[in-house]
C-alpha cells in the first residue's frame, strides 16, 4: 500500500505525541537494559568461574583484586541479574500500559471521526452498505489505527534502538561475528517481500467474508417477522452456514499463510543462529575471544533474534491492518457528504415560524450515474401552499420531496427556500426550517416523551402532551403502563403500524417548522385515525408550506395543488377539479384507485 494512503489517521496518531515521546523514552531506557543482561553471565564464566587464569584472563585477575574473590563475583552475578532482569520487567509493563493507554485513545478518537462522517452521509451512502457493514467498519475496523501505529512507530523504533544499541556493542566484542549475524537479513528480507502483499490480500478477503456474514445475521434479525410469515428459517439457516463456511475457509487461508511466514523466518533465524554459534566456537578455541565474551554474543544474537521476529511479527500485521484501513478510508473518502459550505449563512426562525416559499429550478438526480431518477423539474411552491406530489411507484416523488431537506445534493440546477439557494445556507438552519414525516417512522428505543421531543429536546412536557393530542395519538400513549414515560421496544416494535406513525407526526407538529414534508404520513393509519389526524393537521398547515406525497389519492383531494411526477419529470398540474378535467394521468390514477385497484399495481 502507498504510503500516502496513512494520511487520513496520520492527524489521529500525531495528537498522542506527548505519549509516543514517552513511549520513545522507555524503549531508550530498554535498549540499555537490554545490552546490559548479558554481562552478569560473563562475569560469572570468565572469572568467578575460571579454571585457569592465563591468555586473557591472566591480565585481568590478581591476588589482590576483587575478581578473585570467586563468592562474591557469584552474589554480585546474580544480584545484578536479578535488578536488570526487574528492571526490563518493570520497563516492559510500563511500556505496555502506555502504549494500551495511548492506542485505545487513537481507537476512541478514529470511531468519532468515522461516526460523525457517517451521520453526514447521504442516504445513498447507507443504502448501500447495510447497517452491520458499517457497524462492523465502526466497532472493529477502527482499530487498525491501533495496529498501524504501532506498526510504523512504537514497535520499529523499540526494535531498532535495541538492534543498534545491542549490535554496536557486539561489534565491539567481535566485528566478524556481527558481520556473520547480518548475513541472513537478505534471506528475512526476500521472505518479507514474498509474503507482504499476499498476507493483505488474505487478510482482506477474510474481513469481507466476516462482513458479510453480520450483514447477513443483521439481514434475518431485524426481518424476522418476514422470515416466520414466509417460512424461510431453514433456508436463511442454510445460508448462514454457507456463508460461515466461506468465512471459516478464508480464516485458514489466512492462517496458514501466516504461520508459513512465520516458520519460514523462523528457520532462517535458527540457522543464521547455528552458523554464529559454530563460528563463535572456533573463536573460543583460537583464543581471540574468552566464553563468557561468547555467552554475551550469544545473548546479544538472541536478543537480536527476538527484535527481528517482532520487527518481522509487526509487518505481518501491518499487512492485515491494511485490510482494515482500506474499509476505514471508504468511510472517511468516500463521496456524497452532506454537508454546509464555507461561509454559508444561517438562517433564522423567528417566533412565529412564518411560511416559505420553496423553488425547483431545473432539477436533476440520480443515484447511478446514466439512470436519472429527475429530470429538469422546474416547480415554485408558494409560502403556505399545500402542495401533494402523487405519481405511480418509482416515479421519483418521495426523491424529490427528500431534496428540500438536503437528505441528497442533486446532479443539476438549483432549490430555492423563501429565495436563498440553499446551498448558500447552514444546513443545520436549513433542515431546522423543515418538519418531516418520513415514510419508515423511526423511532428510538427511549421514552414516548424522548421520541416525540428528539427533533425539540427542550420542549416542555405540555408541548409533548399537546403535539400527541393533535396527532390523535395521546388517547393510545394513555393507556400504556407509563405513559408518556414508557419505553419503547427496538423501531417501536411493541406499537402498532398505525400507532408508529402517528409518533412521528407529533414528532413534527412540535417542531412546528415553517416547511412540513410529509412522505405518505397515513401509509399506516385506518380510515377514521387519518380523518382525525387530517382534521388535526390541517390546524398546523394552516400558514405553513406544506408538501405531500401520497398514494392514496383520496387523502390530498383538498390541496391547494397536486402535482402529478412520472418518470422523473412533472407531467401535469392544477387542483382537483382542474385534473380531472383535464382526462390525464391522474384521473386516470383516480379511477384506478376508484376500482380498489393498487396503485402500485396499477402503475
């Protein structure tokens, strides 16, 4: 991977810096401790116990020096093991702790970044990729900020002080045995090529094998009343195994591509150390070197050992972070947020939340690129007009309607709210200008008060109480065991369709808006709750600009204008009377619905 891709959480890594220059602290600290543990064992065998004072060891010892006293080089051996031996344990937890400290912050901070993108996305974004998909790239991917920074910082630069430090010093016991312990790093280094690229892509189609498995248990679960009515467990269970199955065979796949870089380092480094000890051997016998020099070489090169394999250990991971990264940077590069401009304006509510007038000016969408969902709409809603958008199924209605709110940017042309191109506008102030009543009533597994106030936090609880009222949804919340405390079950499962719906219409009667969007706001509702719900509402539009998308044609007879959308374009308009007058396609819609024919069907 180029390494220009690490941009995107480079910021993350570098606001820990205080922390890696503590981190950079204790690996100095180490790196000494390190190339000190071996010389207790040198003391121990050159001259505590020497058998024979002569070569070097003769210049060294005499009758009237401490390193006769063969007792106390034995104490002083193993007490200094022992304090070197604490010491790099002591260094080592530190370090642990720090780096877990620091990491998790990194994590917490990436799953921020990546949640905040997220809520800005476009809808398009989400519908394709499902929920689990991107709560899997959230809760797990996030962490390869863990993995890549001590990848490319904390664990190459411990290694690579403690190599530096621990060679320097072996070079200067015996430079030929140094140079001889460098020769297996070009064999380390072909097998680190060899192996790099192939371990992230494994490791790669092993997260995406993982991914589709969650997104598949999400699937089932949040659908399970479609799977019961349909009788699909068993095959939904079949599914689940095969996809377990491919999920499990990518896991060996990785794992044993894994294992076999691993063993193959593992033996180079197990030769590279039998060739050392041999060569040392013969050193000893020549007498250019003592034993205890040798014991100290041997514990330096395994000491080296031991940082090459973690060195090694850490491209490895790297390589399946990398996987992990690339989910990650789809989330924070990816296309279609929606967000304000720079220098937009805000635009105030006043207390009265006086209508605006809302201006389609050669619009055009779509959400493939040569698949146009609109095209060229050019429509001018009037401050306080209520104007119904109906048209077959797929006709790109509920799609327009959704761009008053920003809920997508278009390909082409240009909205206008009381005038102002709301590109130029906050979108915070512009979406706080607009109630909406989405076709799917979301609703949070809080409070029935919480749910209605989530766009109003700070509405009293008579406000709640009156917005329930009007949306003829009090009488229900009444006779729930808490009221308006009660808590609601995961999308409001334990309320009906119709009880749902009417939630989310006191949603935004309280946030009494100057712009109402309702996208099919009686799809749930029998025919005497939406006739005291359109009794109720008609209060609130009364003054506001109000959109309507509609199926049932009979519920938008008395708008001020219907507008009929077919195949993205607007193919006629005018009120009731004037429509059917006109013989088109909404009086043929009319007549369809008339018959009890669907629309859906009929369209």
């Amino acid at each position: 991977m180029n390494i220009l891709r690490y941009r995107s959480i480079s910021p993350i890594i570098w606001k820990q810096k205080i922390g890696l220059l503590k981190l950079l602290g204790l690996a100095l600290l180490a790196a000494g401790v390190t190339a000190l543990m071996p010389w207790p064992m040198k003391l121990l065998v050159d001259y505590a116990l020497a058998d024979l004072p002569s070569g070097i060891q003769n210049t060294l010892l005499s009758s009237e020096s401490i390193w006769a006293n063969p007792g106390l080089l034995i104490a002083g051996a193993a007490v200094a093991s022992i304090i070197l031996f604490a010491l790099a344990s002591v260094i080592s937890v530190t370090s642990s702790w720090l780096w877990s400290k620091i990491g998790q912050r990194m994590v917490v901070d990436l799953s921020m970044v990546m949640f905040e993108r997220l809520q800005r996305l476009s809808k398009l974004f989400h519908t394709r990729h499902p929920v689990a998909d991107s709560l899997g790239r959230l809760t797990v991917d996030s962490w390869c900020v863990f993995t890549i920074a001590q990848a490319l910082l904390i664990t190459p630069v411990q290694n690579l002080i403690t190599i530096v430090v621990v060679g320097i010093v072996a070079w200067q016991i015996d430079p030929y045995l140094a140079l001889l312990s460098l020769a297996i790093a070009p064999v380390l280094g072909a097998s680190t090529v060899f192996f790099g690229e192939r371990l992230r892509v494994k490791a790669e189609l092993n997260r995406e094998a993982q991914s589709r498995v969650m997104a598949f248990v999400h699937q089932t679960i949040t659908a399970v009343p479609l799977v019961q009515a349909f009788g699909r467990e068993r095959s939904n269970s079949e599914k689940f195994r095969s996809l377990s199955n491919g999920a499990v065979s990518a896991s060996q796949k990785n794992y044993l591509l894994d294992n076999g870089f691993t063993l193959v380092n593992g033996i180079t480094l197990s030769v590279g150390l039998a060739i050392v000890l041999v060569a040392g051997g013969q050193r000893v016998v020549e007498g250019a070197i003592t034993v205890g020099s040798l014991l100290v070489f041997l514990g330096y090169l395994q000491a080296l050992q031991g940082e090459t394999e973690s060195l090694l250990s850490t491209y490895k991971n790297l390589k399946s972070a990398e996987a992990n990264l690339n989910r990650v940077l789809e989330v924070l590069e990816a296309d279609g947020e929606i967000a304000s401009k720079s220098g937009a304006s805000v635009l105030a509510r006043d207390s009265e939340s006086r209508a605006l007038s809302v201006t389609f000016e050669n619009i055009s969408f779509s959400y493939e690129p040569d698949r146009p969902v609109l095209k060229n709409i050019n429509l001018h809603i009037n401050a306080g007009e209520t104007v119904a958008l109906v048209g077959s199924s797929g006709s790109g209605k509920s799609t327009l309607a959704s761009l008053i709110p920003r809920f997508f940017d278009w390909d082409d042309g240009r909205i206008l709210l009381d005038g102002k191109d709301v590109m130029d506008i906050d979108l915070a102030s512009l979406r706080d200008q607009v109630s909406v009543v989405l076709q799917d009533p979301f609703l949070l597994p809080i409070t029935i008060a919480a749910n209605i106030s989530y766009g109003s936090p700070r509405a009293s609880r008579t406000r709640i109480i009156e917005a329930a009222t009007t949306a003829s949804a009090s009488a229900f919340i009444k006779k729930l065991p808490k009221g308006f405390d009660t808590v609601l079950g995961e999308k409001g499962a334990s309320l009906s369709g119709g009880q749902r719906q009417r939630l989310a219409i006191a949603r935004a009667i309280l946030k009494n808006a100057p712009v109402l969007v309702l996208d099919e706001p009686t799809s749930a509702l029998d025919a005497r709750t939406e006739t005291l719900f359109f009794e109720a509402l008609s209060k609130l539009m009364r003054g506001r600009t109000t959109v309507i998308v509609a199926h049932r044609l009979s519920t938008i007879r008395d708008a001020d204008r219907i507008v009929v959308v077919d195949q993205g374009e607007i193919a006629e308009q005018g009120n009731h009377e004037e429509l059917m007058e006109k013989n088109g396609l909404y009086a043929e819609l009319v007549r369809l619905q008339s018959t009890d024919t669907p629309l859906v069907e009929a369209a």
